[in-house]
C-alpha cells in the first residue's frame, strides 16, 4: 500500500521537474505553443499521480513499474521504512533541506550574488555570512567554516599545524579518517588505550603524552579524540583531555562527528581548540559537508590567508584561505545545511530525550534472552553496539537463509539498516524516531524473537 | 506571466515533500487518520498549484507572496531568466540530476549496500563501481575517482608528488585554486609567461623548466596547466605542454576544469598523467564535486592505500586511499554526476555547435560599436572575456544608476549573470543555450544598444 503512494509521490515530484525543465528551456518572452503543451501534459500525470496517493494505492489493480532514473533506482528506505543505520539517521534531511536541494541544487548556485571579496562565508544573498556567525555562535567557537566533511576539516588542522614525523594522539577508537588525515601530513598516530570500560580517560592521554615525549623527544603535535566513537557510541573524557592538552600546550581537537547536530557542543566548555562536526552524518545535510570551529588563537594558522604570489604576474588571491583551498561548499550541500539549521538548532535540546528513546529500546532488546549491549550502559548516545550472538545467530546457525533471515524478518516488518546477514556483533542507531517508532521497533525485535523461539524476559 | 507559474511549480513541488514527510514520520503499519488527513490537505495545495500553472497565472488577481523555505529565498533565475554567468552555465543540472538528489539528497545515501573492502568507488548498488569504470573511459585514463571539487584533486596529487620547497610549474593564467593546492604543500608556485596573444605554449612552458633547474639547481615536480584558462577561457597548447613534461619526466596535470564535461577530452591523447574536472563547473552536478583520471604508472602514489598501524590496538583500514581520504562524495552530490553522466556524455559530442554559438553571439555583440571581445579569436570556448568600455561603459558614465543600468537593461530583457554594475571588462559564458536564446540574447544586446544611442553596425 504505502509502497505504491510513495512511488507515486516521487513520480509526482518528477513530473514537476519535468515542468521545472520546460520553463529552463523557454524564452524570457513565454512558452511556444508546443513547450505550453508539454507543461500541459506533465501537470495531468501530476494530477493523475495525486488520485492515486489520495486512492490510497487501492485503485491500481496492478503495481506500477518501479520509478527510475534513467538506470538508477530511486530511494525510499527513509519512506517505507524506519531505518536504524549506524551513520545514516541524522544525517536525514529535514523537509526544509530537502526543498533547499530543490532550489539550489545547481552547481554553483550560491555565487549569483558574490562579490569582493570573493568569499563563501562573505556572501550576504542567500544569507551564508550570517550563517556562517550563527555557526560559531552554535558550536561557541571564535569562527566557524564549513568544509567537504568532517574529514576535510581534520585534514586542514593536521596540515597547519603537523610537520612530517610528528606524532599526533588519537583515541585507541578513533575513526578511520583521523588516522587519514595525520597519514597524508606524513605524520604518525599515537593511540590513547581505551580503557576495560572500553573509554578514553584523561589519565590515559596524559601517560601517552608523556610516552611519545619520552620515545621521541618531543611533545605531541596535537590532541585528537572523537568525544562518543564510531564502535561503541562511547562518551570519553574530552573535558578532561581538553584540561591536559592546556597543561602540556598541545591544541586540542575535539571530534564531534557524533555529536555537532544532535547533541549539545561547547568548544569553550569543553576547552577545545578546534570543533570538528560533519553535515551530513549529524546536520541532516547533503554529503559531503562538515563544519569546523576554531579559537582565535588558532584561526591565524589554520585559517590563515594566501601568502603566494605568481612569480611572473605577481597575481595574489586576495583572502582565500590556504588550508579549506579557497571555497568549499559552493551550492546544495550548503544550502541543505543551513536550511536544516534551525531545526538543528532546536533538536541538541532534545538530546536527552532521543538518549531517553535509545535506553528504552535497548531495554526491550535486552529482554531476548542472550541479547547483549557491547556499549557502556545505561546508554549515553542512541548509536550502540549490540551482540546477538547468543540469541538471533543461535537461529541463523542452522537457518537455510543464514543470517539474512533475520535481516527479512526485520525488512518484513518496515526495518532496516542493520548490516544485511550480520547475527553476531553490529551496530545500530535510533536517533530521531518517535516513540511511536521506537515501541513498534523494540515490538519488532521480541516478535522475531518469539517466532523462532527464542526466551523472552 | 513566468514568475508565477514558476513559482508555483516550487510550491507543488514543496507540497510533495510535505507529503513526503509524512511517509517518512509513519509507521511501517500505515498512516494515523491524522497523518491522512494531512496528506489530504498538502495535495489539495498541489492540486490548486497546478491548477494557477495550468492558468497561465492569469486567474489570481494579486501575486502570491514569494515561496521561501524558512528565511531562504528560492532560486528561481534558471527557469526565468537566460543565465550567462561565467562559471554557472555548464553546472546546471539536468533534470535527471534534479531527480536524483530528490531521491538520494539525505546525508550517507550511497551507503544503503556499502559492503567489503568499504570504498565508496566499490559500492554496486546504486551502480558506483561502474560509474568509476565508464568515467576512466570516459577520460580515456587509466583510473577514475570523484572528489570535492576539482581542487580536491589538485591537492591530493600536489600533496602525492611535490615535496616541501619544490617548485610546480604552472600557467600565468592558472586558476587560484592551484596556487593554494601548491602553497598547501608548502612548495612554490613558478608561472609559463603567456605570450602577447594570452595564449600559453608548449616553448614557454620548455623555457620554464630550464629556468626553475637553472635557478633552483632541480627540475620541478609537476607541471599543472589549464586546457582553457578561466580569465579568457583562451585554448593553452596543452598537447606540447605534455610533450616537453615527458622529455623532462615531469608529471603533467591537465586541469580541464573547463573542458571535461563540455568537450571531448582523452587524457591518453593529450599525453596527461593526471586529468582533472569539476562537476559543478562542467559536469551539471552539485557543489562540491569534481574528478581525477590517474595513469597507471602514477597510480600507486597519487592513490596509495593507508599504511597506517594504531601502535596500540594495532588496527588497520584496509583499502582506504590516503590522499583521498577515504570516501569522497558519500551522497546527493555523486548521485547527481551519475544521473547527469549520459547526458554530459552526449553532449561533449556537440562541443563544436556549443563553439559555433558563441562565435554567432559575440559577432552580433561586436555590431555595437566599441565593444570588443578580449579573448582569442574566433573564439574555441563559450567563456568570453569582453570589453565594453568603449560601448555600453560611454552611458555609463553619465546614467545615474551608473553601471548598474546596464544590469537593469538585462534583466528587463530576462538576462543575469553578468558581473551587476560592471560595464567595462566582464566575462560571459553562453555554453547550453538553444539557437533560440543566443538569438535572443544577441537581440538583445544590439536592442539595448540602440535605445542608449549606441552605433550599431
């Protein structure tokens, strides 16, 4: 039923974008008469696809072909079904994102209105300049960028402030792109041990820096740590790491990447130097795109402006900044992130209530009898690490579908986002479902349960 | 009359999302009576939208207030005006493209299947891998990524091959992204003068590189050369350029920024170890995107996978590539490249009519007595610099809005994207446009002439 509306909702959009293109193709002086026809003719597939929404999908007797563009498949995992996707659920766009993409999905459509001194975060139509303040105000920061991701947010602080051979700390959990980043500035990873809790702690980082101190002579270059991780969704010390990298001098790097857009984040707070947050794993934005905070003492380093000069023309560029090469996110990406904003803005006040939502489910969870949670509990983030191998995978073991039966049973009931096949350890993240969705979830996993005869608390 | 047609094809297609939403807050067991009647109601307003379309606009005796999503005013210059802007006109997206990030605009959307080794250019489905494969082809190079930007592919083959100090050759007309590519890797940016025609050739370029071994004691590590420069958008010989990069060894990169996308390029042809595009300059994709065609013999550094070991945990990340980063374009900004690749496959084969075009505008444009074209001529490119100073600048000086009357002129004619105000040296780019708007256009122009008392030839 809700297969065929939603596929009817996409061809309805479509149609209108075939309308969209009639217009793009006309003359300032109006349509031909052939182009008003066309316009004509895909606003009465509208209206048709409207009576089959509003039927309800009863009146189509058979299902409609699957709605293409040109080879590729359309996306309605987020229509059909509630997904629990470790990196997917916050980066949903928000209705407003996705009208934003709409209207400014065109290459370069933030420069219409770009003047001196040629600047993204310069621009005062559409409103990026403000944005761009009312970012830092948002992270507490002295300034703010956006960036091609979180990654490339990394990558700018590392190569501003890392020489090659120098070590850099990161947390025993950190993400793949952190390791990325100190490895293209020819630098080297030093990891804080995690510890039997599986958490990064303050007195760990402190004895790190004074091994690497000790092993090579010289202090760390900069501090690194993801302050929940991308394995277990654990909180780490980051105030407390913040309040050692001061003592020592290192700057601190505060990975937010799970928490900028979900969660409340204050660099002064926290004592950060940098603020690191992605757009499109916690913005609700289009990918790539990512946002870095910086303190006014390392603006002029990481933010600092060309200095070179063309050897024969003399050409200089003006005040575009070395490290994020000038402007980043010059069209949809952005626009998909400042239009999700305000609603970004109000949600890391509901932090607590989502985190709410997470311990609940993982309670009913837990209530199949060798379901575990591998995260620390009571959960403080809504991305967990669960272990099933003492209840689905007994299943899976002699099941004809292996582990994908289970994968089915969830599909079968409007789940998914779990690691197709995986029985054992994997991850899952209810950030942003109502409690609604929770219930029908947590209801989901113990009739699975129930059905193949698995004990159930 | 346009204008609200127009915007009411962004109001039925905001509508829809709305309904979208819906789907997206509902149960996978169906939708609340509350959430039906809502449905009920958004495509009602889609039903009066079509309806106002289908009118012409003529049946509502006022304007509707102008659709914005929140504080964000909708773009809407593409369907109402003839856009000429310099580096916006090949960045258009095809509908197709426009469908694609309504369908795949949400953050992670490209991670539905990512399944071993974890590479974005691995995923199967949505067809990434094989969009890799036809865009190496497509190139005619060896292999193919997707980056943000074409800058994003400068720096990481920079960063790959030039060592701190070194020097990197490239044109005295190369775009700024290039100096900050070569200033990000600490090394020095050397120019090839332009000869008295802006035309860079492959002798200048020969020249170069005895001058930087003479005055530096080294060749230079990479010779980096615009195909067609972003000031006159003039054709460099980057043919010769690749030729004397062999007779030295030094790896060439061909930044066709301007061209990839629009005209045929093959990097085997040309003699390029590195071809560079952009897709939201070229490509009709969203910002930021870009490509990098990689030959074999330059492969194993330029996309080197991560050596990197955790010193404590030991871990490791597989086939993630350094300079990369990883994963590059994880969403709508990739989904839009593909969707929009047939089509920019087809149409670099009407490069020459796109050239023939242009040719027709600035010779209508150059009846105006005055007004020059500064780029070479005829002209092998839609991007153009010109020189009105002797032509519409003359009303300028004494017009009391100055310059801008001149903007005004334009866009009461339905034209944007010419530099608001300036009347003496600008740019315009006319790539896309049917025969019908360059005729209009060049109406246009000679019109606005003739009412300001210009000679006309």
């Amino acid at each position: 039923m809700a297969n065929i509306r939603v596929q009817r909702t996409f061809d309805a959009l479509f149609a209108l974008e075939d309308v969209r293109e009639i217009f793009r193709q006309s003359l300032p002086s109006g349509l031909t008469p052939e182009q008003e026809q066309k316009v004509r003719e895909s606003l009465a597939k509208v209206r048709e696809y409207i009576g089959e929404i509003e039927a309800g999908g009863a009146n189509t007797g058979t299902c409609p072909p699957k709605t293409r563009i040109g080879s590729l498949e359309i996306r309605t995992r987020e229509e059909e079904y509630i997904n629990i996707h470790p990196i997917q659920v916050a980066g949903r766009l928000t209705p407003e994102a996705r009208k934003a993409i709409i209207a400014y999905g065109d290459g370069y459509s933030t420069c219409d209105y770009c003047r001196k001194p040629f600047r993204l975060d310069r621009i005062t139509r559409p409103g990026i300049e403000d944005f761009h303040a009312e970012l830092a105000r948002f992270l507490n920061a002295d300034q703010a960028r956006v960036t091609p991701g979180a990654r490339r947010a990394f990558q700018a602080v590392v190569s501003a402030l890392v020489e090659k051979g120098d070590s850099v700390i990161v947390s025993s959990l950190a993400h793949y792109t952190e390791f990325l980043a100190v490895e293209q500035a020819g630098a080297i990873v030093k990891e804080v041990p995690k510890n039997e809790k599986n958490i990064v702690t303050a007195d760990a980082t402190a004895e790190k820096v004074e091994e690497v101190k000790r092993e090579t002579g010289k202090l760390p270059a900069l501090i690194m740590i993801d302050h929940f991780d991308y394995m277990f969704g654990n909180e780490h010390d980051v105030y407390g790491i913040a309040k050692v990298a001061k003592q020592y001098g290192i700057p601190f790097l505060y990975n937010g990447a799970y928490t900028v857009g979900i969660a409340p984040v204050d660099a002064k707070k926290i004592g950060a130097d940098f603020v690191v947050g992605s757009g499109h794993k916690s913005m609700a934005s289009v990918a790539p795109s990512g946002v870095l905070g910086v303190s006014n003492e390392y603006a002029p380093k990481v933010l600092r402006t060309t200095q070179m000069v063309g050897d024969v023309t003399k050409r200089k560029f003006g005040i575009k900044e070395v490290e994020n090469l000038g402007c980043t996110l010059m069209g949809g990406t952005l626009l998909s992130m400042m239009a999700s904003f305000p609603t970004v803005k109000e949600r890391v006040k509901r932090w607590d209530e989502e985190v709410r939502k997470s311990n609940y489910f993982l309670e009913q969870f837990q209530r199949v009898e060798g379901s575990k949670v591998l995260s620390e509990w009571p959960r403080k983030h809504t991305l967990t690490k669960v272990d099933t191998t003492g209840s689905y995978d007994t299943v899976a073991r002699t099941h004809k579908r292996r582990g994908f039966y289970f994968s089915e049973e969830l599909a079968e009931r409007g789940i998914v986002g779990e690691f197709a096949g995986a029985t054992k350890t994997w991850k899952l993240n209810t950030y942003g479902l109502s409690w609604e969705k929770i219930k029908y979830l947590s209801e989901a996993f113990l009739d699975i349960a129930r059905k193949h005869g698995l004990n159930v608390n």
